[in-house]
C-alpha cells in the first residue's frame, strides 16, 4: 500500500463528519458513534462498491462480514482469504458507516455526507481498478449515472461492464425472492461474474 492511499485510509477511518456536522443539521446527526469502513488499495483491480455496513459490520469494522457478505463470496467464486486480501478487492461503500434502521426495522439509506467528501479522493489514488461492482440502486445510480429501477439495470448489465461497471443486486437475504423470480440472474450473469474476477484473483 502506497503512502498515499495509507494516509487516506487514516483520513477516512479518523472521520466523524455525519456525528459532528451531519448534512441536514443536527437533528440529523448519526445517532451513534462512526466507524467508517472501507479498504483502500494499490493492487486490487476490483471495486466493489455498496451500499453502507450493517450493524454485524459496524460491530465488526470488517466489511460483508455477515450473511450478505457470505452470499456475495459465492456469487464472486471467492474464500473469505480472497475476498479479505486488499490485493483483490477495494471495497467503497456509498456510505462508510452504519446509517441505523427506519421505523421497519430496515437499514436506513447510505449516509449524504461519505460520498461528496471521500469517494471521488479515494478513486483518484486506485487508477489501477478496471472494474466496479456496483451493488444495489445507489452505487448504480452513483457509477452508472441512470437512476432506473434495479432490477432493469441488473438486466441490462452486458452493456454497463463494458464501461467497466458490473451492476448487481444487493445480496442481503431480502432479495431471495428477487433471486428466484429472475433465475437469468444465476444462469447467465453470474458464470460470467465469476469468470471477470477469476482474472484478477491472487
């Protein structure tokens, strides 16, 4: 890892932007104590590019180190020594901490303020990424530029990997059914999800 890229990962990990100066005002302030996760690195040629950690990460500070993360590990062909080497992966959530839960129960959306201030910083020290793997609607949205529905961005997904983005859904146990009701997604996306990466692995 590059002088560069550690300093910023200090940076990052230092931030408590959404606690002590939260966009909205105060009243919008993270309700708990930050622990931005993220990794940065020199080699890695994928980016994996989510949503926010959920509270199993928060406590953790290791990334899809949970169930989603467990589903995500088989549809990239990967061990959980492969996915944690900084080698193969950089991991940028759209948010860097654990938003909280909404009324439901479900988690909150990624915190405003990781994005503006520390993604397009983070990008600029990894030229080497050749691809995106942009997990769910707000890293489409964020990498594709196109806030169209998920799953008809998952099923155009040939076009977007030719910019170098791979579009997915977000692997959490809630989209089970989105999984069975699209079967293409196992049969034709993910053979070749797993062929890309299979490229880049060490």
């Amino acid at each position: 890892m590059t002088r560069e890229i550690e300093a910023l990962a200090a940076e990052i990990a230092r931030c408590r932007l959404c606690r002590d100066a939260p966009a909205g005002g105060i009243e919008r302030r993270l309700p708990h104590e930050p622990r931005p996760v993220a990794v940065l690195s020199a080699k890695a040629r994928i980016l994996i590019a989510g949503q926010a950690p959920g509270l199993r990460v928060h406590e953790s500070g290791l990334p899809f180190n949970d169930a989603s993360g467990d589903r995500l590990r088989d549809w990239l062909g990967v061990d959980r020594e492969q996915f944690y080497n900084p080698d193969n992966f950089a991991i940028l959530p759209m948010g860097f901490c654990f938003p909280g839960y909404d009324r439901h129960g479900s988690d909150l959306p990624p915190r405003r303020e990781c994005a503006p201030l520390w993604r397009d910083r983070a990008l600029s020290v990894m030229p080497q990424i050749e691809l995106v793997l942009a997990i769910g609607a707000h890293a489409q949205a964020r990498h594709l530029g196109r806030k169209a529905p998920m799953t008809e961005t998952v099923r155009d997904w040939r076009r977007p990997v030719e910019q170098g983005v791979l579009p997915l859904p977000h692997p959490s146990w809630r989209n089970t059914g989105w999984l069975k009701r699209n079967p293409w997604f196992e049969m034709d996306l993910l053979p070749e999800l797993r062929t890309v990466v299979s490229r880049w692995i060490v």
